[in-house]
C-alpha cells in the first residue's frame, strides 16, 4: 500500500518496548507547552521543519565530530550540523557538563525546536547529541507526530512543497569502553599540548578543555552514562525510525567504509511517495550492476559455443584494426575510430565487440551513422540516385598512463 497523508509509510517493524507511564507524562509536561509557544509566536504554518532529521549518537570518543562531514557528504546535505552541546554551552550548563551530568530535558528541547526552524534545515540536518534520554526520546515521537500532522494537514495545497513527508533515521557510532576512554584521555593531551603551544605563541585559537578528558574515573563514568541512558534511549528507537549501528572502532578509512554500507540509496524512504510510485518502475543502477560480471561471461561463452566464426572475425578485426589506434592513445586513455569494416554489418557484431572491450577493461561504446553517397547521375533526368553508407564510429575509454616529471 502506498503512503499518503492518511497513511503514511513506516519501515518495517515490531513493537518497541513501551516507556511507563510516567516517563511519558513527564514528557508531554515538557513537550506540549514548548509546541504551544512555538505556534503562538511563529504561527502554525511557519512550523517548518526538516524534510530529513538524521540523529547522529555515539560513545565519547566514537568520532562523531570526525565523521559528521563524511556523513553529510553522503547524504547531501550542505548545511552545518546542530550540536547540541554547542547550543547548550551557557557558564551555568557547562558546569553541569563538566561533572560527567546532563542537561534537563525541558532546556534542551526549548533550544532545539527552535533551532530546528531554521531556513537552512528545511531539506535536511544532521543532530548531533539528541536524544539522550528516555523523556527527550518520548518528545521526539511526539515531535514526529506533530511533523506528520502538519504533513497531512498541508497536503495538497499550496504550502505542500514545505510541510513533505519527515524523515527521521538513526546513525549510532559505538566503541567499547576501554577505546572509548583512551580515545577521550588522548584528546585531553592534544587539546593540552595545543593550548599550551598557542598561549606560548599567541597564535592560534584555544580549544574547548573538558573535565572529563583529563580525569580517567570521569571519564569512565561518561561512558557509563552514556550506556545507561543514551544508549538505551536509542536503542528504544530502533524499531520505530530507520537504524543505523556503526562499528566506529576500526581506522577512520574502514568507519567511512561502514558508514556508507549502512546509507545506501533508499529513494522510497526519500522521495514523496507519488514520486516514488512513477518511479518504481526503473531499476536502481545498483540492481543491474549486481550480476553484470557473470552475465558478461555468460553471453562471451555463448559467442564461443554458438558463433565461433564471427567471434573469431570480431576479436581479428579488434586485435589487427582497432588495437594499434587503441596503443597510439595510451597516454590519454581515449581513442576515436571510424570504421566502414564489413564485419560490423553482421548481426551481434557489435554487442561481441562491446562485451569484449568490457571483458578486458575498457570502456566501448559504438555509434552507426548513414551517410548519403552519390552513386548514380540519370542523364535523362538529372536526377542523382545516392547509396547508403554506414560508418561505425566507436569511442574507446580505459585509464591512461600518468606521466611522471622530476
């Protein structure tokens, strides 16, 4: 069944654990009076948030701040991420931070939703930091539902182009305990021996210096807030929102790696789903890549079995026509040739002299042009009886040489 304004699409999914009771009342006392101020000041239809809302979570020291840029690169998102510890980083807060505590919730979500309805988000943002507990986890569905809402409430009219079907997914990068504190201890002594090297030179711009990056037993204990209560409010979301688990201990190469296997292209999660629906009908490049190689091989070994005479004709004519322009043109890895050769008229000709271009690396792609020749002149008439002539002109890729100097 396609999404619409009155069903709209969710991924697959079980029943998450259900929040007791009091959490979510606890929730809706934060949540409802911030939405209502928000509609009173700014008006229901300017509620415009994101199309995409990526959370980004992870351990201390999982590489959230390194990997946010290879993220938004990925997704196509140009606007910087939203922080929240850079939103939350008043003198009275950062005390708080510094202990190894959290911010309440009410703070939080006042700062965000606000943040949220910045013109520079609408397409999509990546949040850095939220939720990070089970009540600002019970606000985010409410916010969806709100998100939802506006979505069917506007559907169909003019103001649809701002209020598009939300997207909320997941991206979670997790070390272990052990990586996670010598990750934060060794930025402590970086950040340490910056500082140090700016104040001694006047150059350059001091760093942030957290409590929590020079104290081991701080350190641990960030960790453990995080698993006992980030880490669960996430997981909580799993089944609702689409989820990402991201291996963050390896190099920074092999999280990249990782990263993008987790965000492939999912047009039907991206798209409004009417698009989506005129769409569907074509195959993703990476469905029809997936067997190219053996089906490849497989039409090769039929032009052995079935064709052997003209197979054998195609790969003379590539080795002793085609091959010497092709050599001519290494340095550039690009070569032009016309031909008006007899065995390209013969049937499968051509898709012989493709495959077998592809099969060894490079790159074929051939063109027929008809050219009018005058082949006869009427005497009697004048009139000029032309032929047709067919030239076959082929572009031939592959990487050239790199020419080294010095």
């Amino acid at each position: 069944m396609s999404a619409t304004p009155e069903n709209p699409a969710k991924p697959a999914a079980t029943t998450p654990p259900l929040p007791n009771d009091l959490e979510i009342k606890d929730a809706r006392i934060i949540f409802e009076p911030i939405w209502d101020d928000l509609e009173s000041h700014f008006g229901r239809q300017h509620l415009r948030f994101p199309k995409e809302i990526i959370l980004l979570g992870g351990a201390p020291g999982a590489g959230k701040g390194t990997n946010t840029a290879f993220i938004a690169k990925t997704r196509g998102l140009t606007c910087q991420p939203i922080v929240m510890s850079s939103l939350l980083d008043t003198p009275e807060m950062k005390k708080v931070k510094d202990a190894g505590n959290m911010i309440g919730d009410r703070e939080v979500l006042a700062v965000l939703l606000r943040q949220l309805l910045k013109p520079e988000y609408r397409d999509g943002v990546i949040l850095d930091g939220f939720p990070r507990t089970t009540v600002q986890v019970e606000c985010l569905k409410m916010l969806y539902e709100k998100m939802t809402q506006l979505w069917r409430e506007y559907y169909g009219t003019p103001l649809a182009i701002h209020f598009r079907q939300p997207v909320i997914q997941i991206i979670v990068l997790f070390v272990d305990e052990k990586e996670s504190v010598a990750r934060q201890l060794k930025r402590g002594r970086e950040v340490l021996a910056h500082n140090e090297e700016v104040r001694r030179t006047g150059h350059g711009r001091l760093l942030e210096e957290r409590a929590t990056d020079f104290d081991e037993k701080l350190a641990r204990r960030r960790y453990q807030v995080f698993k006992q209560q980030t880490w669960d409010a996430l997981l909580s979301l799993k089944d609702i929102f689409y989820y990402h688990l991201i291996n963050a201990q390896d190099t920074i190469a092999e999280v990249e790696k990782n990263i993008l296997q987790e965000l492939e292209y999912q047009s039907s999660l991206e798209l409004d789903p009417r698009t989506y629906d005129r769409l569907r009908t074509l195959p993703l490049a990476s469905e029809i890549v997936v067997h190219a190689r053996q089906e490849l091989v497989k039409r090769l070994d039929g032009y052995e079995l079935t064709q052997p005479d003209l197979f054998q004709r195609v790969v003379t004519f590539i080795e002793k026509r085609l091959m010497p322009i092709v050599l001519r043109h290494a340095l550039s890895g690009h070569s032009n040739i016309n031909s008006e050769d007899p065995v390209l008229d013969e049937p499968q000709a051509l898709a012989m002299l493709i495959d077998i271009f592809s099969e060894r690396g490079y790159h074929a792609v051939v063109d027929v042009h008809r050219i009018e020749v005058p082949d006869h002149v009427d005497l009697a008439t004048g009139k000029i009886t032309c032929r047709i002539k067919k030239v076959y002109r082929m572009i031939i890729r592959f990487k050239g040489s790199e020419i080294r100097r010095g």
